[in-house]
C-alpha cells in the first residue's frame, strides 16, 4: 500500500477532511492521545459525516480505500503535530473490520510507516463495537501481530447493547472507549456509578486501559475518577477541530502556562480546601472547565471546528440515503486495489 501518488482530491476538494480532539488524563488535564473523526466530500451529495457512510462503504472494498486516504492524512498530521512539539503519545484513525482481512497487512502497513518515517507506536487504530459481534478468529490474530509490531487498537463505543462483556476477551486491544450512553447515565443515581465501577475492573483484567467518551462536565469527570478512569474525550476537553486550531490552542495553552509561572500563586484558602474531597478538589483544580472548553469562536460550527474548504458551506439532504446505493455514496472515491481476502 503506497501512499504516494494516491488521488486524494474529488472536484477540487480533499476526498476526506479530518478532524481531530484530544482525549485528556483526568488527574493532571493534559492532552494525552489525539482521536480523529472524518467527513467525506463527495461530488453529488455534499459533505457526509462517519455515520451516515461508513456502513454504506463497508458492504464492499471502498472502505479499504478510504482508510488508506486517512491513514495517510493521520500521518501527515502525527508529522506535523510532532514538529511543532505538540506532545501526544498517539493519534487514532479508523480501521474497518474488512481491512483486518486482507493478506500481507503487516507487510502493507510496516512499508507505509517505513516509507513515511513514522513510529508505529504513534498510531492507534480505531475499531468499531460491531467487532464484538461479528469478529472471528482471523480479526483476533492480526490484532495481536498488529500491537506486536507497535501499534495500539481501541475498541470504541463500548457498553451499548451491541457490546457483550465476555466478547472482550477473544480481541487483545490496548484500550476500551466506553460509550456517551454509557456516561450520559452516570449523574442518575449511584448504581450507575457503580455499575461503571464494575464494567472498568473487568476492562483493567483484560489488560486494557479505559476512555471514557461523551465526558461534559467536572461532575462526570470526577465520578469517573472515582471510578479509576483515568482518560476522558468529550465537550469539556474539547470539540472536534482542524488540525490547524489543534495547534493553535496547545501554542495558547503554552502562552497562559508560561504567564502563570510568572505570577505570584496567591495562597489557598485552607478552609474551603479542606472541605473538598481529596480526590475532588485534585480533579476539580486540574481540569479547569474554561481551560477545558473550546473557544466559541472555534466552536460555531457544532462538534466540529472551522473549516477552511468549500465543503463546510455544503448542505447534505438526509432524504437523499433512503435509495441511494453504494456507488452513488462512494462516488469520486478512488477504487480500492484487488485485495484478496484471508
């Protein structure tokens, strides 16, 4: 799989835009890994969001074709993330279940990060709940020769009823994303709190690391602590954006951590202190939520951030998926090479 030469335009555009947010430690509030989202610009229907194409594209070999295009955006970006010193341990981009099928992927893969001179261990792919349902044996192995060689694997969207528990087991990947569902619930009563308890012990016995998704106030951010996750994405660690503000908000976080040091730390007050829960008042002070939010004028535009091409100004009728097949979705995405199946 070479990525050089690969056409990633579709009349004038980029065939796929990515977005990218940071997945923040919730004890001291730094951006620790990068998840990236993506929409597809196509020449008929205007701009999609993953929901709405991605299981159009995994009925044939267009998903390959896509990841490829996004694989090579992701590692653009972990490039450039890098020379401007934007720490991060890795980045994530989605990997369909159909390309964990494919013959030689190690090969294929390794020669990428070769060619490009990238650390697989700045990689993370992204896979979808449905592997607990519909993984088999073939899925498990190339995950494994996969960490093997350096790259992480995160389930994501864990919890929901597409997730069985026991599942888990059979697919060694090195972090579990726990739904927006599943946290949605957590300010309803305690059970909540401690059936989520429970579900983190059984991801942690299966030696994966914890995420929650959908994390939006210090609320959920400090029963989760309690519940010994350690990483949190969602509104209050910030929204979906261009890799150009991605940077632009580590280079402000920069500005204002250099400012404070400067400044004489007024002293705490020991009695409103004291009355904080420990584990509360160390949440509560690292994860400032007006550090954490997003900018209202990065964030006009909903979950994702601004956009500088003409797709963000394309509307997409939702009526127009009712008949539409799979290559009127997947037009102007470039064919996916003969790839023979396991």
């Amino acid at each position: 799989m070479a990525t050089e030469g690969m056409e990633t335009k579709v009349g004038g555009l980029r065939a796929i835009e990515m977005y990218y947010r940071g997945i923040r430690e919730f004890e001291s509030g730094d951006t620790t890994f990068v998840q990236s989202k993506t929409r597809l610009n196509t020449p008929g229907m205007g701009t999609l969001m993953p929901e709405t194409y991605r299981k159009v594209a995994e009925l044939s070999n267009q998903c390959i074709s896509l990841f490829e295009l996004e694989l090579k955006q992701a590692i653009d970006t972990i490039k450039s993330l890098l020379e401007k010193e934007f720490y991060f341990r890795w980045l994530s981009v989605y990997m369909p279940l159909r390309y964990l099928e494919t013959k030689s992927i190690q090969q294929k893969l390794m020669d990428v990060m070769d060619e490009t001179g990238t650390d697989t261990n700045r990689l993370c792919f992204e896979l979808p709940s449905e592997l607990l349902l519909n993984g088999n044996s073939v899925h498990s192995t190339v995950i494994e020769q996969l960490r093997n060689r350096g790259f992480h694997f995160m389930l994501t969207d864990f919890g929901g009823i597409n997730s069985p528990l026991m599942k888990l087991a059979y697919f060694p990947v090195d972090f579990v994303m726990l739904s927006q569902e599943m946290i949605s619930y957590l300010n309803k009563d305690d059970r909540s709190l401690s059936a989520i308890s429970s579900i983190v012990d059984f991801i942690e016995g299966m030696e994966a690391d914890v995420i929650a998704d959908g994390v939006s106030n210090l609320e959920q951010a400090e029963q989760l602590f309690k519940a010994k996750v350690r990483f949190g994405a969602g509104s209050l660690s910030g929204r979906y954006m261009t890799e150009r503000y991605l940077r632009r908000k580590k280079a402000e976080a920069d500005r204002n951590e250099k400012v404070e040091e400067k400044t004489e730390e007024p002293e705490a007050d020991a009695e409103s202190v004291d009355d904080m829960n420990p584990e509360e008042n160390n949440v509560a002070s690292e994860m400032n939520q007006e550090d954490m939010a997003n900018s209202d004028e990065m964030m006009d535009q909903g979950e994702f951030g601004a956009e500088e091409s003409a797709a963000d100004e394309a509307g997409v009728d939702e009526s127009l998926f009712d008949e539409t097949s799979v290559d009127e979705i997947m037009a102007g995405i470039p064919a996916a090479d003969d790839m023979d199946l396991q």
